[in-house]
C-alpha cells in the first residue's frame, strides 16, 4: 500500500471517526449533544481535507501516477476523483447540517449511540465508492453504505412500519448489489481485469453484460423507475435527517459514478444517454403524478425525489448523448441545487414530525401560524422544487431548458416535453402542500389537541434557516455556484 | 452611466423599499401601509413622467448592470416609448386599485403583507415592461403571477379560492412556459440574453424556427391576454380576488400579454414569420370577441359579467395586432390603455354595488338607479365606454382596430363581422346597467350606505376617462413612437 | 379680423351647451323659455352662416391625428333650418300642453341635441360627423328613459339605442373601408374617391351606408325604433327621433347619391326594390292597424318615394324634395298637437303636392314607367291616407235588409224583379258586395302582412334577441359551467382513484417490487444488445 495517502485520508478520518466517537460515547456515557458536536468534529476534519484535495485537483487531474493502493494487477487502488470530491463536499456540508439537526432531533431517542457512527460510515462508504478504482471494492463499499443505510432506515425498530422499510431497502439494494456482483463475475470471466483504469484487455458481450449488471445495480440505488418502489417507503419511514441525506446525496449521487463505470465497461455514450433520458421521462412522469395525492407529507417529498431524480438523469443524459458538456454541467448543478433543496425539505418535514408527532399531510393543515419560520422554510424548499424563479430551483430549470434547447434535437425536445408537463403537474402536487401549512383548516386538529406553539430548538433551526438562506442565495446569485460547477463539469469530461 | 440611467432603475428598486418597510414595521394601521404603498407606488409613476424629456430626446433609455456574468445575464432595464405606455398604464391602474383598497373591506387582516404583495405585483409588471434581458423578464413575469396567486389566496373570497387559485397559477404557468420555451431558444442560439442584443440578430434564425417561435410566443401570451379558449383561469380568479386585485387584474394583468406579443415576436422576429398568423389572430381576436361578450350576456354574478367582458375587449386587441398594420396595431395599444381605465372604472362600480347591497346575484340587485345617483351616471358612462361610444375612449381604438382590420387586406368580411359584433358589448353593457340600475329596488332595504371612500376614486376615474377619450393626441403620438420603434418603416 | 363665419360657428355651437348650464342651474327661467330662445340664437347663427356662404373651414384642432374640418353647406344649413323651425313651433306650444313629460332632463336633451346635430350637419370630417351622429343617437335613445322604476322606458332605450348604434356601426364600416382606400376622412373626398373604387368594395361601402340610412329613416323593416321612441318620448322631446335624426339621414342620402348614382345596376335594384318592398308593406299593415301612427307611416312612406327618387338617378331639386319631406314630417308632428281641420287638409294635400311638382320638375329625366308608377303610388298614397283618417270604416249593410227596403214599391212585377235582380246582381253583387269583397280581400292580404311580415319582423327582432340571450346562456352552462365540471370531475376521478391506489400499494407485496429487477435487466440488455 503505497502512494498519494491523502487520498485515502477522508475515508480513515470518517471510518476511524466513527469508531471513536461510538467509543467515546460508551465508554463516557457522553450525551446526545456532545455525540453530535463529536461527529460535526470529525466531519468539519473531512470536509477541511477534502477542500484542499479538491484545490488539489488541477494537479492530479492529467496525472495517472496519482493514486493510493497497489499498482498490482489485482490490487487495490483508490484514485482521486474530482467528481467524487465535488460531491463528497456537498455530502459532508449536508452531514454536518444533518448532524447539528440530529442534536434536537435525537433527543429523545436512547439509542443515539450508534446514529452518528452510522451516518459516518454511509458517508466513508459514499467517498470510498468514487474513490476505488476496482470493481470488487466498488462491490463492497456499495455494501458497506447499503448497509449501514439500511440501518439507518429501520433507525426506530419500534415502529413495525420502519422495520419494513428498512427490511424492503436492504432486501431490493442487496439484490442490486448482487447483481453487480454478477456483473463483476461477467466482466472477469472475459478480461481477468477489475480495475477501472488501465488497459482492460478483451472487451466482447460479457463485458457489456457485466455493465448492464452494474448499470442495473447503480439504478436501482438511485431510485429509477421501475426500481423506485423502494423510495417512498425508505424516505417515508427513516428518520427525517437521514431521509434528507439519502435522498438528497446519496441515492443522486450513484449517477455519477454509473457513468464512470459502465463507459468503462463497454457501453457507449450513446447507449447510455439513450437509457437515462428515456428512463428519465418515467421518473419525471411517475414521480409528478404519484405526488399529487399523498397523505404523508415526506412520502409526497420521496416522490417529488423520483421526479428530482428523472430531471438530472435528463440533463446527464443530454450530456452523454448529445455529447454536449453544458448538459453535464446541468447534471452537477441540478445534483447541488437538489441536494440542498431536497433536504432542506425533508429537514423541514422533520421538524414538523417532531413537535407534532404527525406527518399526515390532512393533520398539518394550518399549521403555519404555530411555526411560521419552518412553515416558510417548508414552502421555500417547496416552491424551490416547483421551480419558482429567484429560487435555486428555477436556474436549474433555465438550464435544462438551455441543454435541450441547445441541442434542437427531436429527441430531446421530446424529453424536454415530459419534463415541461412533468413541472406543470407537480405545480398541482407543491402548491397546494405550501397553502395547506397556511390554510385554515375546517377541524384544527392540532389545536383541539391543545397543542401550542413550540419553542423550535435552534438545533433544528440553523440547519433550516441556512439551507432555506442557501436556497435563496443561489437562486439571486448563481453566479459563483455555475463557476464552480462548470470547472467540475470540465474536471469530468476529462476523467470520463 | 448617466444620472437618467440611475433614475430609471428606481422604478424598480423603490417599491421595493416600500416592501422591506411594510415587512419590518409591522404594527403599522391598514391606512397607514396604504399610504407606504401608495408613495413607493407613486415613485414608479414620477420616474418615467421625470424621464419623459430625456426620453424624448434620446429615444430609448437603458440601464444595466451585469448580474450573472457567466450566463450572459445582467440586470437591464430599458425605457422605450413602447414600454412607457404600458408602465403607466400598469402604475396608474395599481394606484386607482390602491386609492380605491382604502374604503374597501379587503386586505383589513394582514394589511402589511397585503399591501407589500400589491407591490410586488405591481413591481413584477413594471419589470416586465422594462427588462431588457429574457431572463430578468421571465422572472419579473412569474413574479407578477405569483403574487397575484398570492393575493387571491390569502384576501379572496369564498371557499374555493384554493382551487380557483391553483386552477389561476397552472393554466397561466403553461402559458409561460411555452414563453420559456421561447426565450431560452433565443438565448441559447445566440449566447446572449439582451434583448438590445437580441433584436439585432434574431430574425438571421432559420424561417421554420422563427415561424415556431412566434406560434408559442402568441399561444403563450395569448394565455396571459385570456384569449378564448384560454380564457378558463379569468372569470374565476377574477371573482374570487379580493377588489383591488381584480382592478389591478383586468386593468393591467391582462395587457401584458399584449406587451409580450409587441415585444417578442413582433419586435425580434421576421416580419414573414409574423405574417401566417395574421389571420389566424384576427379570427381569434373575432371568436373571443362574440364569445366573451355572449359569456357576458348569460351570466349572473356581477363580477363575472366584467370579467367576461374582459374576454370580449381582449379579442379587440388580438385583432389589431393581427391586422399587422400600423393602424391595427396602434388601436391596439391604445385600446390596452383605454380598457383599462373602462375595466377599473367598471370594477369600481361593481365594487360598490357589491358593498352597498352584499349581494353578488344580479337577479337579487335592482333599481339601484334613484337612491345612488352619481354611482349611477359613473356605471353609464362604463358602459357607454366599454361599448365603444364616442368620445369616450375605447371608441378612439376600436376605430383604429377595424382600420387597421381592413387596411390589413386580409378580408373585409371578417373586419365588417368584427365591426358589427361590437354591438354585442352594447346589449351586454345594457343589460347589466339596466338591471342594476332599473326596475323595483332590490334589496329593499340597502344594508350599506355608499361608501365615499369608494366613490371618490370612481369619479376621478371616470373622469379620467373622458378627459383621455377626448384628448387622445398624446397616448397616439406615444403608440406611434413606440411602433415605429419596432417597425421601422415596414408599416 | 371679425369673421362673421367664426363667429356664428361658436355661437351655434357654443349657445346650447349655456342654454344646458342655465336650464341646470337656475330655477327661476323656465326651461322652455331657455330653449326657445337657444333655438333662436341657433338659427341666428345658421342664417348668418349661410349669408357668409359656403365654404371649408379648416379649425386648429384635430382628433386622433385627424384635422377637424368643417364643411358649410347651404344644404345642410337649409335642413337644419327647416327642422329647427319645427322645434321652435313645437316648443312654443308646449307651453298650453303643460309640459307633458317634459322634466328637466328632457330639455337638456333637446338642448344638447341641438349642438351636436349641428355638427353632425357641418363637419367636413367624417369621423367627427359619425361621433355626432353616434350622440344624437345616444339622446333620441334617452329621451324614452324617464324614471329608474319603469322598466319599460328601459326597455325601449335598450331597443333604440341598438338599432341606432347597428346603423352608425355599418356606417362605421362604409367610413373606415373608403378611409382605408383613400386615406382620408374628408367627406367631400371621400365621396369623390368612393365613386371610383372597385365594384365589389363600392358594393360594401354602399350597403354600409345604405343600412344606415334605412334605420336613419325607421324604414321597414328597421321602423320599429321609430314606433318605440313615439310611443315613450313626450311629445317635444320626439322632435329628436321623429325629425333631427331623419333629418340626418336625409342629409347623409343627399351626402352619398354620387355613389349611388355612379353605381352597377344591381344597387339601382336594390334601392328601388327597398322602395316598392317598403312601400307596399308600409301601405298594407297599416290597414290593420288598431291605432294608426301616421307620423311613422306616412314618413316612412315618404322617405321610400326618396329612394326611389334617388334610385333613378336625379339629382336635380332633391334638396327641396329633401326640404318638403322634413316640413311633412313638421305637418304631421304638429297635427297630432292641433286637431284643427286645415291643419288636418295642408297635412293630406302635401305629399301628392310634393310628389306631384317634384315630377313635374323631374319629367324629362324620368322614364316613362317610372313616371307613371310614381303617379300610381302618389295617387295610392293620398286614397290611403284618406281612407285611414275617416277610420274606423263604416260597417258593411247586409243585402237581406235592402231587400226588403225594394220590395215595397207600388209598381212591382217585372220592373221591380230587374231592380232586384239588377240590385243583387249587379249594384250588390258587383259593386256593394264585390267592393267589399275586394275590401276584404285587401284586409286580408293586409292583416296576413300584418302578423308576418311586419308583425313578423318585430317578432323577428325580439326572436333575435331572445336567440341571442338564449345562445349565450345555452353555451355559458355547456361550456363553460358543464366543461369545467366535467373535467374537474374527471380529474378528480382521475385523483381519487389515484388516491385508492396510493392507499394499496402500503399493502403490496415485496416480491412485485422485486419482480421489477429482472424485468429492467432484460429491458437493458435488450437495449444493448438488440436495438
């Protein structure tokens, strides 16, 4: 094991973290707060050594004697990944944010030992999954977040109905991960090559069977249709802070490494395109018209999440298809603004749950006038998704509408039809959730069962009102944001 | 830059101040926020009349500032002779709503947010004429969209403004959308989102593209303009907002729609892009016109009456600017301007009738004529100018809209069918006047006395109405201007 | 420089809207007075305009980038002249009639009816002529409206004021299609140009402003506006209706007979079919009429004798025939005021007097035929109008009664069977009976027009109106209201089985979403391996 160690750094820092923390915290009997300040520690140590591998990147890009590992045939190698840093960044600013939450949120919970650690290992096996360049560790870091994933999920093992999202969401993603590891049996049995840089020898149909597998595999982990079941379920029913992690990172982030590794693996560009826009047009249709009439209010934010989904397979698939960099730029854009978004939402969802103890989307009627500061951060994230102008969500929206616009392609244009009908009909689905908080609602549920107006802890309001500040700041000043994003998107089309 | 440069940004930062302080203070009285309204208002309409000479001077004003470098997109604003009348227009029509919103019982919970969305609705329509760049346009017109949404939901009445206003915010949304469509096509086909940039390369696109552009730019406005058969939202959203916004509404809203066709496709495109549609608006325009005025006929609902009335006058306009001539097109902007003083003189009327009697049911309101004399010789002379009655004004642009109609060559058929379907306006307009005002009282017993609050803005309204009908010089030579911004000499 | 023209222009113009401010504001000077002597100063003005002869005046202003121009014609003066006089004389005897219905409101009709039929008559600029003409309209409407509680009043302004504004409207058309062709509104050009337009377009202008004209006049089958007003107005404020508007539109056909007399055959026909048309249904329903209206019949008559006249193609001494047609229409006005006999004669003599010089005066440019069936018509006209004064007609004697009469003489026998048969034959059975036969065949030809034709043309009217109101509500309920709601009842159909099944799929087994996984296998591969 030799080489750049920093790579690798981010992934011991949370790995050994987490064993840490969960250490300290047993052996001190440290309380929930401290846990979380514990884990924030460690996470800031993350990010810090992930900026600075990312203000590395220039460096490495073009550089293929960077890596960590064995330069072995079989050996294990983890290279620096740009895409991979960009999205990690992100991941970790919302780990933190969902940490500091997590604070409050946990209170009340007696178990938070373990929490923490948990969310530490999904994110390290998240990092180590961009980072690994061998089909078998890929394998295995996949699992690794499944797993913990999962335990995540199922997190209130009380409640029957988390047990069975967790159990659906460890059953469907093992099966996913299997297959992949079919896959990685296809793609060995050919070329007796794992890795994903380097020559790769005999490139003939098991190789592309392989990457159909692992095609499959990274589908369902991101939640395409007919693979979505799982979505609702999982969202609906974990804890609110890891639904906004889940849905807001993880699950969007397995697009990204999709493409690294099935271009690897034999599929063309086009192919893949083709598959992602068109499967894209699914999720966009099936994510909007299931959201329209949800009685929980996080399954009706998993399913607008299938929609999320669908519009930045249709910008990365523009991208593939038409080669066009612009449209992968939208895909990364899309991934930031819908991550900060998509957990916003749920973070907000989350703290209605919490001081109410109710998710019913009929029993929360009215409930802006009790908390009017979650209630605007709720229909900010809301009317952010719908794509209101001056809100990050809309210069998403202008530039999908660019991509497909730019390319003047019947195929496109098609897909950029479903997408237009896909936002005109989740209106129907958002609107009426932001005027449901203002409502006055015909039987005040909440007020006849003497519920006053809570003190939100400011746990859960930092959180909240920087992700609603975020939100609105990148929607008036993207400026800085599509720089970024563009500089990314450049690292990318290099690497791919 | 130039302080007139500098001035002409203050149409859009002030009111914007008027919101912050109606946000922070918030004990302020219901008058009070009016009063913070109406000056921050009242700031968006001395700018350009300060501006007017240097605009007669210079022809255009620009303002701009650069906002996101990197897309190409920047803050500007330009004053032309085309945006002014619109502005104005839009101005005045918030003004008289906001004058009239302080006798009105509306907007009395909440007035700080009512009146800063009242602003904002305004601000969204200010930008809207004078964004020089698709994309602050675009947001200045969803702007607009969204807080009247917002008005409607929080200060409407009845139960359904929920519905009524989702039905109001998607059906306008698809419109802009295909507007969106449009838009980012221009920009990205030539990198650039200034309009100013925009005119001077636009019509070198592919014919075909350009024809498929002007489609969705009309469809798309035609949505805002209310057009028949996308008319659906009007009558409802009408009814359910709150009276201001229902001024501010069929006053101003609805001409941005005409705004957007002058500035899109008819000042970017091709005139031979333009041209196939010709026809096909004039017919639309004639269709709305009969259709919204029989709509008008049957109804019951005061509110409505209006508001299908609005239909009919938009088909005049959709007429004229089909007509493609110089004439059609300047009885178009005219008529924009002329309907919406004739709408917010009928809306006011009707706002008082509904206070004084509490009833919404033209079958339960009768006779009215003897006990409200003035109220009655305002809703005359709304009638009598809605249908086009010299001297009052809608006459001056019907006038130019059948000119235009058969300077169009288009068919005299379709012109003379035009012409002779305004006399539809006129049963309509008579049977409402004559229901309200004549017969057997109805009530028996007025619940309210006539508010002076309401009528006071009323009769300066209507007399308003008859100054502009009679005065017509100066809204023709700034139509013409405007115009001949757009068209050079091809008219 | 005192310009005499300048000044009598303001006058004119300006004395009514004073004569309006004095009659609103001082309670002291009765209203008629006001106007009476408004009236006065007006005609003041007028002679004066007219010593200072015709000419173009151009004025400072313009409308709507228009120059506002104004035409001074001896004709027009003339007419107005004529029809102000008539004022005048109604006027002073409203003094003994106690100022039926005549309230404030209704003099400061009459009195700002005065002005803009003024300018309707001088104004060189068409546009600002057919604004006139639009107002003068708007009053005769209101002069029908007198209070808020009796909607009948209401409903005859409605009436009125539509089938006046549907002429201005065609009129609108004639103006604006000449205007699109020439680019001018000036009258006098525009009549110039309008002759050499193309046939097809001549053809629109020229029933545009015949249409106008029609109603102008309250010819059948456009009277029903004339009917209404006379039934409503009081009887100075009628003047308005029955006389400045007719007045107007005399002017206007004077204004448009170049068109007219440069046409194709076809608008010849069609003015002369309008005429006889017109004519015989004029003469025929009014024998069944109850009461006889003889202001609406006998003018309406008279004004088909004009289109005839003008069909033909003279020009020649129209403006008196135009002249004698307003001082009938005063006759017949002041004749419902006075029952005196020589009124009542002057009233029967002067149509076939008018009618009888104005050929005379025509004879050579007449065709022969022409010739003769205007005699015809003028003589019908006279018995007609005869036979409705000694209305109602004398009841028919029975031939049994007369029989018994003759059967008494001394000499019977021979001579008195010929008498009898003679009588029955012949004096009854021809004459007596066979006149009433004929009567009575007339009565019914007349009663059958009567309840078709024009009674079926009121019924006509009030069906469009009913179908309009009925077209518009049958398709605000099926499209608008039903549309609505059978779409949103399918959406939420749409929604809330949708909701069902969100409600079942928490139940659904694991295995069908794991079913998915191979399925999108097989899709994938089959993606890229078969397609």
């Amino acid at each position: 094991m030799t080489g750049y160690f920093e790579i690798v750094l981010p992934i011991f820092i949370l790995i050994g973290g987490a064993f840490v923390v969960y250490l300290l915290v047993r052996l001190f009997k440290l309380s929930n707060r401290t846990e979380s300040m514990l884990t924030v520690l460690v996470l800031a140590g993350t990010l810090v050594v992930l900026v600075m591998h990312y203000l590395d990147v220039p460096d490495f890009i073009d550089r293929p004697e960077v890596f960590y590992g064995s330069a072995e045939p079989d050996g294990i190698i983890y290279r620096p990944n740009a895409v991979g840093a960009f999205i990690l960044i992100i991941g970790v600013m919302i780990g933190i944010l969902i940490t500091l939450y997590s604070a409050e949120y946990l209170s009340r919970d007696p178990r938070y030992a373990v929490y923490y650690p948990l969310i530490l290992l999904t994110l390290a096996g998240l990092l180590g999954m961009f980072t690994s360049n061998n089909l078998f560790n890929l394998f295995l870091l996949t699992e690794l977040t499944t797993v913990t994933a999962s335990a995540l999920v199922a997190f209130r093992f009380r409640e029957k109905i988390s047990i069975r999202a967790g159990f659906k969401y460890l059953i469907m993603s093992s099966l996913g991960t299997m297959t992949m590891m079919l896959g990685i049996y296809f793609v060995y049995r050919s070329t007796g090559n794992m890795q994903l840089m380097g020559p790769l020898g005999v490139m003939d149909n098991f190789v592309r069977i392989g990457a159909a597998c692992f095609l499959l595999g990274f589908s369902l982990k991101a939640g395409v249709v007919p693979l979505h079941t799982w979505v609702p379920d999982v969202y609906g029913h974990a804890p609110s802070a890891v639904s906004g992690l889940l849905a807001g990172v993880l699950s969007k982030s397995m697009l990204f490494i999709m493409p690294v590794v099935c271009l690897r693996l034999g599929i063309s560009e086009v192919e893949l395109g083709t598959y992602l826009m068109v499967f894209a047009c699914f999720n966009m249709l099936v994510g909007s018209v299931r959201m329209l009439r949800q009685q929980q209010l996080r399954r009706f934010l998993s399913f607008s999440s299938i929609a999320q989904t669908g519009y930045l397979m249709f910008g990365l698939g523009m991208g593939f298809y038409y080669e066009l960099d612009q449209a992968l730029g939208v895909g990364l854009f899309l991934f930031l603004v819908i991550a900060v978004m998509k957990c916003l939402a749920f973070l907000a969802a989350g703290v209605y749950e919490y001081y109410t103890g109710s998710q019913d989307i009929e029993r929360l009627r009215g409930v802006g006038k009790l908390m009017p500061l979650n209630a605007l951060s709720l229909s900010i994230a809301l009317a952010g998704l719908a794509g209101i102008p001056l809100l990050a969500g809309f210069n998403g929206k202008w530039l999908v509408f660019s991509a497909a616009l730019l390319t003047a392609d019947a195929f496109a244009l098609a897909c950029l039809g479903i997408f237009m009908l896909s936002s005109v009909i989740s209106l129907g689905g958002y609107l009426p959730m932001i005027i449901k908080q203002y409502q006055e609602s015909p039987q005040p549920t909440l007020e006849i069962e003497g519920f006053s107006q809570p003190d939100i802890s400011k746990w859960m309001l930092l959180p909240v009102g920087l992700l609603s500040l975020l939100v609105v700041l990148i929607g008036i000043y993207p400026s800085p944001w599509i720089n970024l994003v563009n500089q990314v998107m450049q690292w990318m089309v290099m690497s791919i | 830059m130039n302080p007139y440069q500098i001035l002409l940004s203050g149409i859009t930062i002030l009111p914007v101040i008027g919101v912050i302080i109606l946000l922070v203070w918030r004990k302020a009285t219901k008058t009070q926020a009016a009063i913070i309204g109406i000056i921050s208002e009242s700031f968006a309409l001395v700018i350009p009349i300060v501006l007017l000479t240097t605009l007669r001077k210079e022809g255009v004003i620009l303002f701009s500032v650069p906002w996101i470098p990197n897309m190409q997109i920047s803050f500007s604003l330009e004053l032309s002779w085309l945006s002014i009348t619109f502005l104005l227009t839009e101005v005045l029509a918030t003004l008289a709503a906001m004058i009239y919103s302080l006798g009105d019982k509306d907007g009395e919970k909440n007035s700080n947010t009512y009146y800063a969305l009242l602003l904002l609705f305004s601000l969204g329509m200010s930008g809207t004429t004078l964004a020089d760049d698709v994309f602050l346009f675009y947001i200045f017109w969803e702007l607009m969209l969204i807080a009247s949404v917002l008005l409607i939901l929080g200060w409407g009445h009845g139960e359904n403004r929920f519905r009524v206003a989702l039905k109001y915010f998607i059906i306008t949304h698809l419109g802009s959308l295909m507007v969106l469509v449009c838009l980012i096509t221009l920009y990205v086909n030539f990198g650039t989102a200034s309009l100013t940039e925009l005119v001077l390369h636009a019509s070198s696109l592919p014919i075909n593209m350009q024809v498929f552009l002007t489609a969705f730019f009309i469809i798309g406005f035609c949505v805002k303009m209310a057009i028949f058969p996308f008319h659906i939202w009007l009558p409802d959203a009408h009814t359910v907002a709150p009276m201001p916004v229902t001024i501010i509404l069929a006053a101003a809203m609805l001409s941005m729609g005409t705004f957007g066709v002058l500035r899109f496709p008819f000042t970017l495109l091709a005139f031979e892009s333009i041209q196939p549609f010709a026809i096909w608006m004039m017919i639309g325009g004639l269709i709305s016109e009969v259709y919204g005025a029989l709509m008008a006929l049957a109804e019951q609902e005061i509110k409505r009456i209006v508001a299908y009335s609005s239909v009919s006058q938009m088909g005049y306009i959709l007429f004229g600017l089909g007509t493609l001539t110089l004439r059609g097109m300047q009885g178009a902007v005219m008529h924009v301007v002329y309907h919406a003083i004739v709408k917010a003189l009928l809306f006011m009327v009707v706002g008082i009738i509904i206070a004084v009697t509490r009833e919404r049911d033209i079958r339960n309101v009768g006779g009215l004529g003897s006990k409200l004399p003035i109220l009655t010789v305002c809703a005359a002379i709304g009638v009598l100018g809605i249908s086009g009655m010299p001297p009052l004004g809608i006459f001056n642009s019907e006038w130019m809209i059948f000119a235009g109609g058969f300077d169009s060559g288009v068919s005299i058929v379709l012109t003379v069918m035009t012409l002779i379907g305004s006399l539809l306006t006129l049963v309509y307009g008579l049977r409402f006047f004559g229901m309200v005002f004549f017969g057997v009282q109805k009530p028996e017993t007025l619940p309210e006395k006539s508010p002076r609050a309401l009528l006071v803005p009323t009769i300066a309204v209507t007399v308003f109405l008859i100054i502009e009908g009679l005065v017509p010089g100066p809204l023709l030579e700034w139509a013409t201007l405007g115009l001949t911004g757009i068209f050079g000499g091809l008219l | 420089m005192f310009d005499i023209t300048r000044f009598a222009l303001m006058l004119v113009f300006t004395v009514p809207f004073l004569m309006v401010i004095l009659t609103l504001g001082s309670k002291r000077v009765s209203p008629r007075v006001t106007c009476l002597a408004g009236i006065g100063v007006v005609m003041v003005g007028l002679v004066l305009l007219g010593v200072g002869g015709e000419a173009d005046l151009s004025t400072p202003f313009s409308f709507m980038a228009e120059p506002v121009t104004l035409s001074i014609s001896n004709t027009a003066i003339l007419l107005y002249l004529a029809s102000l006089l008539v004022l005048a004389g109604l006027v002073w005897r409203n003094q003994e009639a106690d100022q039926a219905g005549m309230t404030t409101y209704q003099w400061v009709l009459l009195n700002l009816s005065l002005s803009f039929g003024f300018i309707a008559f001088i104004s060189g600029q068409f546009m600002i002529r057919y604004i006139a003409l639009d107002i003068v309209g708007l009053l005769a409407a209101l002069t029908v409206l007198s209070t808020f509680s009796a909607t009948s009043g209401l409903r005859h302004f409605i009436i009125i004021f539509q089938i006046l504004r549907l002429g201005d409207l065609s009129l609108l058309a004639s103006i604006l299609l000449i205007n699109h062709l020439t680019g001018t509104l000036d009258i006098a050009e525009m009549i110039a140009a309008a002759v050499d337009l193309p046939a097809n377009v001549r053809m629109w202008v020229f029933l545009g402003f015949f249409l106008a004209v029609l109603i102008k006049l309250a010819i059948w089958p456009f009277g029903i506006w004339l009917d209404r007003a006379r039934k409503s107005a009081p009887r100075t404020s009628f003047w308005v209706s029955g006389l400045l508007v007719p007045a107007l539109g005399y002017y206007l056909l004077y204004r448009i007979v170049p068109i007219i007399n440069a046409a194709a055959i076809k608008q010849n026909l069609t003015l002369y079919s309008a005429f006889v048309l017109a004519l015989l249904v004029i003469l025929f329903t009014a024998l069944e009429q109850i009461k006889f209206d003889r202001l609406t019949q006998v003018g309406g008559v008279m004004s088909c004798f004009l289109l005839a006249a003008i069909a033909v193609g003279s020009g020649q001494f129209l403006l008196f025939y135009l002249l004698g047609l307003i001082l009938h229409r005063g006759l017949m006005l002041f004749a419902d005021e006075l029952s005196s006999p020589v009124l009542r004669w002057v009233r029967l003599s002067f149509p076939p007097l008018l009618n009888g010089i104005f050929l005379a005066a025509n004879l050579r440019d007449f065709p022969v035929a022409f010739s003769i069936s205007w005699v015809i018509f003028s003589l019908l006209l006279v018995g007609w109008d005869l036979g409705m004064q000694r209305k109602p007609v004398a009841d028919v004697v029975l031939p049994s009664e007369k029989a018994g009469r003759l059967g008494d003489e001394p000499f019977g026998g021979f001579l008195v069977s010929v008498a009898r048969w003679l009588n029955e034959k012949l004096e009854f059975g021809v004459f007596t009976h066979g006149l009433v036969r004929l009567s009575a065949f007339f009565h019914r030809i007349a009663d059958w027009m009567y309840h078709n034709i024009e009674g079926g043309m009121e019924k006509l009217w009030v069906w469009i109106g009913r179908k309009l109101v009925a077209l518009s509500e049958g398709t605000l309920r099926k499209v608008e209201v039903e549309a609505a709601q059978t779409t949103g009842s399918l959406l939420d159909d749409a929604l809330n089985s949708l909701a069902i099944y969100e409600k079942n799929v928490l139940r659904k087994a694991l295995r069908w979403d794991l079913a998915w996984i191979p399925f999108l296998l097989v899709v994938i591969l089959i993606m890229l391996f078969v397609l």
